[in-house]
C-alpha cells in the first residue's frame, strides 16, 4: 500500500532525515522498514524528495510476500517486482491520517 | 574597339596567348564582359563555358554527384542532431531493497530510429546512513537495465561518494531513467547546490 503526501518541511542532512521518518514509523507501528542485513525481511520502504519547504514522501507497506511495491517516476503507478526479502506486513494498515501524525 | 578589330575587316584566326598580336591573354581582371549574373561562377561543360548562378548564403561549393561540375550546397548541421538534459536540485533518499525510480531523473532519449547511436552518462553523488550496507544505482532504457554501479560505504562518516555510468543505446524515444536501492537502510542521492550537481543526459551521436 502506498502513503503519498506532502510536508512543509526542510533539512540539512536529507540522509539523517530519512532515517528520523523510519523510526517514528517503526516506533508507532509494529513494521520493519530497517534491514540490519542484506538476509533480512522488510515490511515497507520509504523514500524521500527533499525538495526545501514541500518535502514529498512516499511510504510503502507491502501487502503480499515477495512483491515490492514502488512508485513510477513519471506515471505515480505503483510497480510490482518480485523480491524474496519482502514479507507481508499482517497487521492492520494504519489510516492516511495515522501515517501522516508522525509529524 | 570590338572583337572586329574595328579598321573593317574579318578578325583573323588568332589565339589568346602572350605571343604579340596573337590576340593576348583576356584581361579578367574588371574588363572582359560576359551575359553573367551577379555573383556567377563559370565552369566548363567539356564544350562550352557554363554559368553556375551563386548560391543562398551559409551554402557550400562542391562537386556534383556525376564528378562532372561544381555545385551549391547546403551543409548538414554538424555536432550532436539532438540532447536531453536534466539536473535535479532535490536530494532522493530511498531504503527500498528493490531499485526504485529517482525522483526528477527521467528522461526521453532522442528518437533517430538508428541502433547503438544514443550516448547516455549520469553522474552521482550518495551516502548511505549506516556501514555494511551499499548504494546500487543503474540505469535503465524503458524497462531494461542498460548499466549498472554501486558505492560500498562503511557508513555515514565516509561522507559522500561520487560516480558515473555511461552507455550507448538505441536512441528510439523510450524513457531512460535513473533508479537506485540499498540493502534495507537509508541511501541518499545527493545533491548540494554549491558542491554537486548530478545530472542525466542523452544524446544523438550518430
């Protein structure tokens, strides 16, 4: 499932930025976006345009195990590949809105 | 005095030469006439002499397909027939541990309809957060992956890392993209607007 949205934010270091947005999401949801090894399971993906004052985001938590879902970089369609290290997320999907309180 | 000699009389045979009373060299210097236009050039056919009107401006004089006369042409443009270019000033970060596309690094490559005739370079620049991860980058004609590169980084102290990849392709109007992916952690694309400016282009080279 994919979180898009946009926030008037900025940052200095778009790296450190990133890493803050997976652990608040780690932290108020039971998912694994952080993949200590290459051999480990992931849940979901973030990634992040950090274009100064309208940050675009686009959150990903998968709904089926051993397909990735991303964003098309023109069309916004969603892109399904086939990948053995994404699992399932079985919890319940949080809201748009929940996604977006982290802020 | 005309070519009658003007004392009455037939013009002897004679030839233009620089023996004395031959007739003498003609002076083509602002003196001999001819039915020409402005700007003519002459030429011969084998038997006569030809008038070669002149050209419109920027054309060039060659030889004509038969290597038998000159002719006015206009030249080709010469250098690349087409560019695209693009320099995103955003910075991408992803954590996908498949390649995603980055944001603003799409481009449409030139349609020649020709094979192997399209040059495509990125350049790049990237960090990733922590150390036993990589950054992974490729490039990619449509759906297929034309070159591939990644950065190993032992993590965010080694600061950035810069690269480039560079291929040929067929240029056929497809979207060339640029798309990148770590292991499971944090990976920047990163720009800086005084220090780097990646930036994808395409061009038509043959």
């Amino acid at each position: 499932m994919m979180y898009k949205f946009t926030k008037k934010i900025s940052c200095d270091d778009p790296t450190q930025c990133c890493e803050d947005i997976i652990n608040k999401i780690e932290t108020k949801f039971p998912v694994k976006i952080h993949a200590p090894t290459k051999n480990d399971f992931v849940n979901g993906h973030i990634s992040i345009n950090h274009i100064n004052e309208e940050h675009q985001f686009w959150i990903f938590i998968y709904s089926s195990s051993g397909v990735h879902e991303s964003a098309h970089g023109i069309t916004e369609y969603v892109i399904e590949t086939k990948n053995n290290r994404v699992k399932k997320f079985n919890g319940t999907f949080p809201s748009q809105k929940e996604i977006e309180s982290i802020f | 005095m005309g070519f009658g000699g003007g004392g009455g009389g037939a013009l002897p045979n004679h030839e233009h030469t620089n023996i004395a009373l031959d007739g003498g060299p003609l002076d083509f210097v602002n003196t001999t006439i001819a039915s020409l236009s402005a700007g003519s050039t002459t030429f011969s056919d084998g038997n006569a002499l030809q008038e070669l009107v002149i050209g419109t401006p920027a054309q060039s004089l060659v030889v004509n397909g038969l290597g038998t006369a000159p002719e006015w042409i206009t030249p080709a443009a010469g250098g690349p027939t087409t560019a695209q270019y693009i320099a995103t000033g955003a910075s991408f970060s992803t954590s996908s541990v498949t390649f995603v596309d980055v944001t603003n690094m799409t481009i449409t490559l030139p349609n020649t309809g020709g094979t192997l005739d399209c040059l495509c370079n990125v350049f790049m620049s990237g960090e990733i957060a922590v150390a036993a991860d990589m950054l992974m980058w490729r490039l990619v004609k449509d759906t297929t992956a034309l070159v591939y590169s990644e950065f190993w980084l032992t993590g965010a102290a080694e600061g950035l890392k810069a690269g480039a990849m560079s291929c040929l392709c067929d240029g056929d109007g497809d979207p060339c993209k640029l798309q990148m992916q770590t292991f499971g952690n944090t990976g920047t694309f990163r720009v800086s607007a005084t220090e780097q400016t990646p930036c994808l282009s395409a061009f038509a080279v043959g």
